[in-house]
C-alpha cells in the first residue's frame, strides 16, 4: 500500500536504496534461499528496483485476494504505490527531474489516504456478522494457535507475526519458505539504527550538510537539514489548494534536490552509507543476502502472475 507523505517525509534514516533515493506452497521454498546458500554461493544478489518492487506487492495482493476467495471471502488488491511513488523517500532529495514533477510526493499521498478511505476490502470486514468477521480475520492474518514466528530486531527488540492466513500463504508462494522470509526481511529492514547515527555525527557528513544550508540559503530557504524541510511543510502547506500545495511542494524540492546534487552532501552521504554499512553489518550479511535474493524470486513469480507484469 502507499505509505503517504508523512511515510515519504520522515525520519533521517538512510539505507543504499533511501539515500540513492490456489493458495498451496510454491515449488522450491526457501531452502535454496536462505543464509546456507547465500553462504555457499558467497555472493550479494542486487535489491529489487523500486518498479520491481512494485511487482512482488501486486502479486502478493492478487494471491491474497484468490486466497481469501477460496475461504469463502471477498477481497480486493489493494492499491501499490508504483515506482514514482517509491523514489521519493531517504534522507535528501536528490533528482532534481522527480522534485520537479512530484514535489515531495504529496499528490501521492493524497492518492493513497483517498484509497484508504474508500477500502472495499474495511467495509466489507465491516458489514460482516460478529462471527464471520472473525473468521474473516482468522482467514486472512492466522491466529497465534496456528504459530508464531520471532525475530530478534538488530538494533534490539522483538517482533513477531502469527501463522496460518492468507498473508502467509501469499508470502510463501511467492518467497518460499515463510518463517526464513520474515526473519531475512525483518533483519534486513532493521539494520540501519545500526550505522545510521554514525554517518549523522561523521564530521565528514557534518560538513557537506553545512555546505548545503549555505546553498539553501542563498536560495531563500533558510534550512538546516533536509528533516526540518519535512517537519515543517505540513504547517507552510496548510490553507492552500492542492494547486498551491503542489506548487510550494516543488519549490522547495528543486532547491533542496539542486543543492544536494550542487554541493558534496548527496556524493558524502552516499559514500559514507557504504562505508559505514560494511564497517556494521558483517555480521548480518548473511541474512541481508538472503533478504535479496528471496526478493528476486518473488520477482520471478510474480511477473507470472495475471495482472502483475512490470
């Protein structure tokens, strides 16, 4: 689903992607997946482009969907956010093209709450008899009597899921095996808490950040860092039309995108996430590897999948 502006905007996380800006198991699992292969292999397969990306959700979406029907429920696809969308999110906005047509992304996240609002899938939930509700809910998330899956999160913490819906059965046709999926995928996703504070306090870091606010000063936007830009355009923004919105939107995104690319901050933070990333997260490399490539299959089955090319 399209995570909206506020997703789009926040935070000063930075990954390599963020900052370069029939419900039966599928054949093959996970075993030819995992950190043993990726560990025999010994190679680091490539992400998923944020189009790819796009793909595997659609896919997932239409296997939930026909799973649920097989249940004796209704269920609608929801909406995915295409790769535009995708390419709006990280710590400083750097392609001046995107900034131009899309601003900050506030016309996607629009769409989105607009897609929210009118969810097919909440107001049928909702129209549903007490006891068919939970067997609607029982149907699609599993219960925790069907399982449990744990991951302990890298920075700290635990997450889990619960076993035995048609979450999990999408996730495995197109994944594998679903408890190594969720265990790669929450690993993965969680490891920049890990070296993230690190690249904001490098002086290397701190210095092209300087650089910037010099440029975004002379160009009338007296800013910091790109974070105040994002915790302050809700209030610039409010009381206008969309029109107006857009317009402010874009403004302040050309200038901060010409400026990062105008100055060493997007060459610096890109640098320094690589080097800070293989400096921390040796140890997780296994899963990280396996992250991806459980990816790139679900790439190739969900470009088999009716109405998911791309």
């Amino acid at each position: 689903m399209g995570k909206g502006l506020a997703a789009a905007c926040a935070g000063v996380v930075l990954t390599t992607t963020a900052v370069l800006s029939g419900c039966g198991r599928a054949d093959g699992g996970a075993a030819a997946d995992g950190p043993a292969a990726v560990r025999a292999a010994g190679t680091m397969p490539r992400e998923l482009t944020p189009a790819e990306q796009a793909v595997v959700e659609r896919g997932e979406e239409r296997l939930i969907e026909s799973c649920m029907r097989e249940k004796g429920f209704r269920y609608w696809a929801g909406r995915v956010a295409g790769a535009a969308e995708r390419q709006g999110h990280g710590y400083v906005l750097h392609d001046v093209d995107w900034a131009e047509r899309h601003g900050y992304g506030g016309r996607f996240a629009a769409e989105a709450e607009k897609a929210r609002l009118a969810d097919r899938n909440t107001a049928y939930a909702r129209s549903l008899p007490r006891a068919e509700l939970i067997r609607y809910n029982t149907a699609l998330d599993g219960t925790p009597e069907q399982g449990v899956v744990s991951v302990e999160l890298p920075a700290g913490g635990t997450v889990q899921t619960v076993r035995g819906g048609c979450l999990e059965t999408a996730a495995e046709r197109l994944y594998g095996d679903f408890p190594a999926w969720f265990r790669a995928k929450k690993t993965a996703t969680g490891v920049a808490p890990l070296y993230t504070p690190g690249i904001l306090a490098d002086e290397r870091f701190r210095r092209a950040l300087r650089a910037w606010a010099s440029c975004m000063r002379e160009a009338g936007h007296p800013y910091a860092g790109p974070p105040e830009i994002r915790e302050k355009l809700p209030a610039l923004t409010r009381g206008m039309d969309a029109a107006e919105a857009h317009a402010a939107e874009v403004e302040l995104a050309v200038a901060e995108a010409t400026c990062a690319t105008g100055t060493p901050l997007y060459r610096t933070a890109r640098a320094l996430d690589r080097e800070y990333r293989a400096e921390k997260l040796g140890r997780y490399r296994d899963e990280i590897a396996a992250h991806r490539r459980m990816g790139l299959t679900a790439l190739k089955r969900a470009r088999a999948l009716p109405g998911t090319a791309g």
